[in-house]
C-alpha cells in the first residue's frame, strides 16, 4: 500500500496500529531475532517522532521499540537491538552498518514501512533502501508514505510491493 498524504496529517498512526496488531499475530522474538517492524525514515528528527507514537501506542500491548540513527553513539542503539524489539525505526545509514557489523538482522521482518520515502529518494538514499529492502524476505507486508507521488516513488513502490500497490491519497498532495 502506498498512502500519500501532507506532513502532519496522521500518516504514523496510519502504519503504527497495524503494525501492532501484525506483530501480536506473529511467533514471540527469541534470542537474536532481529525486528519483526522495520520503518526506515529519512532523519533523526522523524525517527525520534515515530518512536514517540511507537511507544505511545506500542505500549499497551507490551512491544519494544528503539530509534535508531547516526548524529550519536552506537553503544545503547547496538543494546537495544541486542535485547530485541519487535519495532526498530531506522536511517538507512545507521542501520545498515548495525547489519554489516553482525549487530542485528532482518530475517524476521514481516511488515515494512517507508515513511516519507520521497523526502528519502531525495535526499540520494535510493541504493541503501535496495541494499536494506533486499535483505528482507519477500513474504513481507510494505506500506510506503509520501507527501508526494512522483515517478520515482512510483517506481519504487512497484519494485518493493508484491502486488500492484493500492494508492491512498489524503488533501491534495
């Protein structure tokens, strides 16, 4: 599914609820599972507002999350993952050097979610989302949010989704 909306206008919710109910329908994590939930975001700054909603949500139904980004030391993001959470928010950079030094992996990721994938296309991180997209099983359930919907997107939307993605569209984006 692919769901274009304007900044602001509910679009974590819209992921995170279901989220919750996909990951309470899967097999418990044991030791060195990786996530059961990727969303890969383009900043710090919205990765630290959705786990803000993760959290707050998450919360009633006893999942664990953690934001993980660069801009800060590795030591407590590499722990959390370490520990296990159902929910990892996640820069395609800093993520993908936690995959590439054996701190945690992607074989358990179910439900995928791209949250402002045109602002990540913009900002060159195309080739990390492949690189990262290509380590997660292709049974995985993606939803992709953007405040747009150029070819790009487009694109990416059909190489990422097993099937022909549903549009969503809220306003006038």
């Amino acid at each position: 599914m692919v769901g274009v909306a304007q900044t602001g206008s509910g679009k974590t919710v819209a992921f995170m609820l279901p989220a919750i109910i996909h990951v309470n329908a899967q097999a418990p994590l044991k030791h060195g599972d990786g996530p059961v939930v990727l969303v890969l975001v383009p900043t710090r700054e919205l990765a630290m507002q959705v786990q803000a909603e993760a959290t707050r949500f998450g919360k009633m139904a006893g999942l664990m999350n953690t934001a993980i980004f660069g801009g800060v030391p590795r030591y407590n993001q590499a722990n959390d993952l370490r520990r296990g959470v159902e929910v990892c928010i996640a820069t395609p950079g800093r993520l993908l050097d936690f995959l590439e030094t054996g701190v945690t992996n992607l074989k358990r990721v179910t439900y995928l979610v791209l949250d402002e994938a045109d602002r990540m296309l913009d900002m060159g991180f195309e080739p990390q989302i492949r690189r990262i997209v290509s380590q997660i099983r292709p049974d995985r359930q993606t939803t992709m949010w953007s405040a747009t919907w150029p070819k790009e997107v487009q694109s990416m939307a059909r190489d990422f989704c097993r099937e022909e993605p549903i549009r969503l569209t809220v306003g006038n984006t």
